[in-house]
C-alpha cells in the first residue's frame, strides 16, 4: 500500500527547470507516479483560481472514482484524494438553466434562482446506482466513454464522468429526471441535450441551441403556495419490495437446573448487603424526583453557540435561554416569491411599529420559495389575532388559516448587546444574500440584547437551501428552537 492510499495525501518534488515553464504533461506524469499501483490518473479536470490542479482518478481496490487535488509551488507539491465533491473541489463553469446566473462550486440549488441542478433519480430510491450508471452509458454511447460517478457532499446525487471520445477530454455530466420515465443527460457548462429517455436510441451529434431569454420577472407577488390535498397529488411510483430472508427460528428458552426459580430470587433478596443497596436506591430516586419538581425551570436551549456575521463586531454569544424568553414558534406569512430581490421590496414597504417583518427561504417539494412573514410569536391564537389585524390595516389581503404558520425552527448566528451592533449584523448578512433578522432577547442584569437569526421553518428539510447559501458565504451557524422576549 502506497504513502497516498495510507494517509490519503503526501507530498512530492519536481526537479528544478529554472526560468523554464513546466508543462501539464509534466505534472500529470508527476502525479501519476506518486499514486502508482493505488490510483489509476485518467487525467486534468480544472484548474483553480489559487493554481490547484484536480485530477479524475479511479481507487483500484474499491474501483471508485476520486478527485486527487494537487497544490503547492516552486519545486515541493502536495496531493490530496478527495472522495466527495465538495466546495475544496472547484467547479468547471456553469450556468443555471433557467435564470442564466453562474454557479459555483457543486451545490444542489442555484444561488440565483433557487431552481435543483442536481435532484437526479438516484435521490427518490426508485433506481439503484448500477441501473443508472447503466442508464447514463447507453444515453453516451457513441460520444462520451462513462468512466464512473462520484457522490457529492452537500443534498445529495451524483454526477458521472466521461471522456469524450472526439477530443479526449474529461467531462462532468449530471442525469436530470424530467417526467416519470423520461431522463436528459446534461455536459456542465455546456447543459447540452443528449438524450430524452434512456430507452431512446442516442440521436447524433448536433450544435448545442442557444441559451434561453431571460424571462422577465412577475409583475404581482406570488401568493403563499398552498397545501395540496391528497387527491390532487400525482401518484407516487409503486416502491420496490426489498427481498426479506426467511426468518430465523428462535430456539425454545432453556430450562432451569433446579426447581423453583422465585425461591431461589427471594433467597437472594434476603441477603443483607442486597436488601442494602435496593434502599440506597430508592432513596436516590427519591431525592433525584423531588429535586426535580422544585427546580425553577428548564433551560430550553444550552450552550448555543452565535456564528458572528462577516464584516460585524464580535457578538456577545448567549449560552442559554434566559427565564423571562420563550419560544417563538408561529408567524403570519404575507406572501412567497421566486426571488430574494422581490421579497426584500415588498418586506420594505411594511412599516407597522412594533410588529417585525422577514424574509425565509423555504423549500418547498423540491422548489425554493421566498417567504415572508410577519412576527414571531409564541402560539398559534397569538398569530391568529395578528393576522386579522394585518389585514385591517390593509397589509395582508385576507384571513386564511393556512397562513398561520409554525416557524419554530431557525439558525442562530448571535446575540449583540445593542441594536445598533445587531442591525450592522444584519446589514453584512444582507450582503452576501442571507436575511437574517433580530428577536429582543433577555439580558442578565437587565440590561437589552438582541437576537440575530436566520429562516423560520416547521421541518429542518425546509432550511437546505439556506444552509447551503450560509456555507457558500463562509457561514457555520446552528439549526436551534427560535427564543426570545414575546414583543409587545
């Protein structure tokens, strides 16, 4: 086993040229005899902005693909294998399909739009990975040699690797399910139509079309998307029954040595030192049940740790809820968008002292919605009573049940001591996408705090989208119960 299988990296020197440039044929030979007899080198895939080159590489014991990183300068290298694709792998250049922004990195959903890249069929289960590698290979056949697929870190899928068989170059494809049986097979950076279906026979190859106008944006907000009842839902596909073993017979219980089993506990019972230790206890139960019943309270969220926003002054972090806070579990929602621009205008024209308005991403059955919500309050008849006065005073349209909404789950990113500290916070968030908000919140020794959170949501599937953004932007934050003072 070779230094680069053991430890998963290792470094390497080439010999000094001078002033002389070095080829990629120099490096590739490089790397491929530092990962010789463990990896198999197919070739460069991209280059970095930092000069980090990536190799598509094939593990010849488990037979999997890899990316192998190469970094460094001068005459001393280090290499990296890399078994998912993640953000330390840069990306070839790609546009979304659908609002034309770049992308960047492998991340599931556009930045832009929020559309899903990568929801290929390997995430519903419906397929195994052997039935679409298969189904991948016969939609190339004739223009790209498949070589492999590669798991990708953040919301799941795969994305398939080819040679093309013109050119010799390596490429990423990914497999888009576009209806129930019908696939397209799309060449990053290019998101050229190969084939339909994977029954289809694979058409020749032709010029890509031009990319599609940029469609322009909806004259009136989109209103809260609804909740479909049962029978409008499309019928989900009949799950394959995995193949169950027989089941083992359980053998007969084995028979005691002597005759009665409760004589011989009651015996044992007696003894002084166990009669002893079953008081002791009881007795600790007993002091451990009433400790309990006259505690104060409950700290509903420990040790919550505040990812401060880029640019903002270190927050004070809160490292639990404080009595006086509560959880803030419901809102109002006023309407959804497809884009964070749309909600942020209609969220300034709400001014109603008091009464805070934000802004979530939401996913919604794979599609991403721009929420807007009014409030955070702490039950449900609370949210019901704000809404009919949101609507009196002509900043909601109507009363609708649906529109009361439980919002308990939210990423904290910190507690300042100021609202003038929180509201830089939010500023720096606002600047690289995130709309976050801030909650008044308990102070120990009476003075003010604020809260700074991100997103409302009932399900944590709801906030992949927003952490995805929060990673992209550099951002670790943690999904916890919203708290804070109930405001007025």
């Amino acid at each position: 086993m070779g230094v680069l299988r053991e430890s998963g990296n290792t470094n390497f020197s080439l010999p000094s040229l001078g002033d002389a440039p070095r080829s990629g044929d120099m490096f590739l030979e490089a790397v491929r005899e530092a990962a010789a007899g463990d990896y198999e080198v197919f070739g460069e895939v991209i280059r970095g902005v930092d000069g980090s080159i990536v190799y598509l590489a094939r593990d010849l014991e488990r037979m999997q693909l890899v990316m192998i990183r190469m970094t460094g300068g001068g005459n001393q290298f280090y290499l990296e294998v890399v078994k998912e694709l993640d953000s330390s792998v840069p990306a070839p250049d790609n546009f979304c399909g659908q609002c034309r922004a770049p992308l960047r990195n492998w991340g599931r959903y556009c930045t832009g739009c929020g559309a899903d890249l990568w929801g290929d069929a390997s995430l519903s289960g419906e397929w195994s990975r052997g039935e679409l590698l298969d189904a991948v290979k016969e939609m190339a056949e004739g223009r790209f040699e498949i070589l492999g697929e590669m798991p990708r870190a953040e919301g799941g899928g795969f994305v398939y690797f080819g040679r093309d068989q013109s050119t010799g170059k390596l490429s990423a494809l990914r497999l888009l399910k576009e209806s129930a049986d019908s696939f397209s097979l799309g060449q990053t950076g290019l998101l050229r139509r190969i084939a339909k279906s994977a029954t289809d026979t694979p058409p020749p190859p032709v010029q890509p079309p031009p990319p599609p106008p940029v469609q322009p944006l909806p004259a009136e907000p989109l209103p809260p998307e609804p909740v479909l009842p049962e029978p409008l839902l499309s019928p989900a596909p009949p799950a394959r029954q995995p193949v169950r073993p027989p089941p083992t017979p359980i053998p007969p219980p084995r028979r005691a040595a002597y005759g009665d089993q409760w004589e011989q506990l009651l015996e044992f019972v007696r003894q002084p030192i166990v009669l002893a230790v079953i008081t002791f206890a009881l007795a600790l139960f007993l002091v451990t049940l009433c400790t309990i019943a006259l505690s104060p309270g409950r700290a509903r969220q420990a040790d919550r740790v505040g990812a401060a926003a880029p640019g903002a002054e270190t927050p004070v972090t809160a490292a639990s809820a404080l009595p006086a806070e509560t959880l803030l579990e419901y809102s109002v929602a006023i309407a959804s968008y497809r884009t964070l621009d749309e909600a942020m205008q209609h969220r300034r024209r709400l001014v109603w002292p008091g009464t805070p308005f934000y802004v979530a991403p939401t996913v919604v059955r794979g599609v991403v919605y721009y929420r807007l919500y009014a409030a955070m309050l702490p039950s449900s008849g609370a949210a019901r009573s704000l809404m009919g006065q949101l609507v009196d005073r002509g900043l909601k349209e109507r009363v609708r049940d649906w529109d009361v909404r439980p919002t308990g789950l939210a990423y904290f990113l910190g507690t300042h001591t100021s609202e003038s500290e929180a509201d830089a916070a939010l500023e720096s968030l606002l600047r690289v996408g995130i709309p976050a908000y801030m909650v008044p919140a308990a102070a120990a020794g009476g003075g003010s705090a604020y809260h700074v959170y991100a997103g409302g949501f009932e399900k944590a599937d709801e906030a992949r989208f927003l952490e995805e953004l929060m990673a992209g932007a550099g951002i670790a934050a943690e999904l916890v119960e919203r708290v804070g003072l109930v405001q007025p």
